[in-house]
C-alpha cells in the first residue's frame, strides 16, 4: 500500500519540517525542527490512514468467503432489485425515480465502501422524491441483510416535506365545467365532485356500478380492492343519466393512463387560470366538504377508503367549518325535553 505522506525540510540544520501529501500535492508545516518528532507525527499519520483502509479489506475478504456478491454489491444493482418486486402503477413510479441524476453519483458506489457524506451529497442534489426513494433504497437493502450498518442513522435523514396541497373550491370547479366542451370530460369531473374517489377509480367505472333500483354505485377501489357502495344524491343521479347506459362510462378517459389524465385536466385549469390544483385535489374537496356539512367521520373515512383517520383528518384539515351558536342547541334540547313531559 502505498504511502500517503512523506516528509520534508526546508533548509538547512535546524529547518522546519513539512509533512506532503502524496494524494493533493499540499504541504503544511509540522510545528516542529526536531527530526525525530517530526517523523513519528509522519508516520502516526500514516498509519491511521492505513488502518480504516486495512480494516475494510479485511472485512471484505471475510464478507467475500460466504457471498462474493456481498463485497461487490452496488446501489445500481440494490435499484434494479427495489424495481423488480413492485408492480402496476407502483413499478412505473420506481422505475421513474431510479432514472433521477441525483442518484448518479452512487449508482457504481459498493455498499461497503458507501459513507454517510455519499448519501448528503445526494440528498442536496436531490429533490423531495429523491429523499423518498433514497430512504427506500437503504431500507431495502438493510432489509435484505446486504447493509452490515446504516449509511445513515434514522435521526440524521433530513425531514421530507411535500409540496402544501388544497382541494378544489365548487367556484373552481364550476369554472372549469364552464369552459369545458368535452362532454365525456364534464362527467368524469362531475363524477370526481360527487364520489371523492381517486381518477382511475372514477375513470374506470361502468354503468353496470349504478344501481339504479338502490340508488347506489358501487365499486373496487384499485388501490385497496375494497368494495365502495356510496348512494347517490339527486344531482349526482341526474349527471349519471346523461353518461352512457351500458359498458364504460368514460372509455375514452378509461384507456388513458394517469399521467395523460392529469395532463388533460391541467389544460382544463390553465384555459380558466386556475392554478394549484390536481385531479387528487377532488378527494380534498370531498373530505372538506364532508366535515363542514357534519358528515360523521367514519363515514367519510370509509367513503375515501382511508384506513387511517390521521390520513382522513390531514385531507380535511383545512375545512373552515362554522360552528352553530351554543343557545340553538340549548333550545332543541329544552324543546326536547317539554316533548317529553307532554
């Protein structure tokens, strides 16, 4: 291994010593002209750049005689095998986010040899999406035994904060209707106000979901395969009437992924300048809408197919609901009561 520092003097009897560092070429001065003191500080720092050095080797000869692929592992190779066991729409986002530059710098970086300021150079170059997937790319691996210690400890990941995301306001969603001429378009909207539901769920429904005797649709939702049965209100069963009575009801909409949905209802927005909202914003609005009328909770939790009620309650966290003066309800309960007596 080759030596890392070496050392000189300047001058003649009694000159100073420098160290040089073979790597960088930089020389700094030692503090002493005693040649004796100034070769032990050369070799103290020799050695403790050879011992990590050692130690890794070391550690990788031991590694490499149960599983040579340990040792030669990269985080290329932890991405390809993260994409390879999702599926659908979630195998398409992974795929997506292995392709991010940010991720360049470590894509042939053996896991061994990764350090904790790998991960912070990636991280600053990063978006949000690349502290997500970095998060998982590491667990993944620890997971799967192919990390002997973390890269970064838990406390040290840096927090990820999204993007503030709002619903849709009904003078927003009026404005939208007005200015659109497609009428496949305007229900799928329409639908999207009254069910709440995500766009592929609304995309892919079929007039067989209506249940016109019951007044209900009902429906698998893509994400959780749970059935969802929601009853429909006079307005929304007037919208359904004017859809197609048989087969897709949007099958234009249906045959499109979620991007080109997206990109759709986007133009929608910039013809009427609305901005800040997404078709996942519907699903905002209906939990808003849901909390400011009253709506129990376990209900619109289960009408959203929420599992959580801390992700119910983060949707409609910014319903502005007016509450009724106390003296109303003072009065119900002593009509309540003289109900009763009579």
């Amino acid at each position: 291994m080759k030596t890392r520092y070496r050392l000189i003097c300047r001058g003649t009897r009694g000159g100073a010593y420098y160290c040089v560092d073979t790597r960088t070429g930089k020389r700094t001065s030692l503090g002493t002209t005693n040649a004796d003191d100034a070769k032990q500080i050369i070799e103290a720092r020799n050695n403790a750049e050879r011992q990590p050095v050692l130690n890794l080797q070391i550690a990788k000869a031991y590694l490499a005689a149960t599983d040579q692929s340990y040792v030669k592992r990269t985080w290329c190779e932890v991405m390809a095998e993260f994409v390879k066991i999702k599926t659908g729409s979630n195998r398409t986002r992974s795929e997506r986010a292995v392709m991010d530059k940010a991720f360049d710098s470590i894509r042939d970086l053996q896991l061994l040899e990764t350090r904790a300021e790998h991960f912070l150079r990636v991280l600053g170059n990063g978006l949000v999406s690349t502290n997500n997937y970095l998060r998982r790319f590491h667990n993944f691996a620890a997971d799967m035994g192919w990390l002997p210690w973390p890269v970064l400890p838990k406390r040290q990941w840096p927090p990820i904060r999204y993007n503030e995301k709002r619903a849709i306001t009904q003078e927003e969603h009026e404005l939208i209707l007005s200015r659109e001429s497609n009428a496949e378009m305007r229900g799928f909207l329409w639908c999207c106000w009254y069910l709440g539901g995500s766009q592929s769920d609304v995309a892919h429904l079929k007039a067989e979901d209506v249940d016109w005797r019951n007044q209900v649709v009902s429906f698998f939702r893509s994400k959780t395969h749970k059935a969802q049965i929601v009853r429909m209100g006079e307005a929304f069963a007037e919208n359904l009437r004017a859809l197609p009575q048989s087969g897709l009801l949007f099958p234009r909409l249906a045959a499109m992924d979620e991007k080109h949905r997206a990109s759709l209802f986007q133009r929608a927005c910039r013809r009427v300048k609305v901005l800040g909202v997404s078709l996942h914003s519907y699903r905002y609005a209906w939990a808003e809408r849901a909390k400011c009328a009253g709506y129990p909770e376990r209900f619109a939790q289960e009408a959203l197919g929420h599992s959580s009620k801390a992700v119910h309650r983060a949707y409609a966290k910014k319903a502005q609901v007016i509450l009724p003066a106390l003296e109303e309800y003072e009065r119900k309960i002593v009509a309540a009561d003289q109900c009763v007596a009579k």
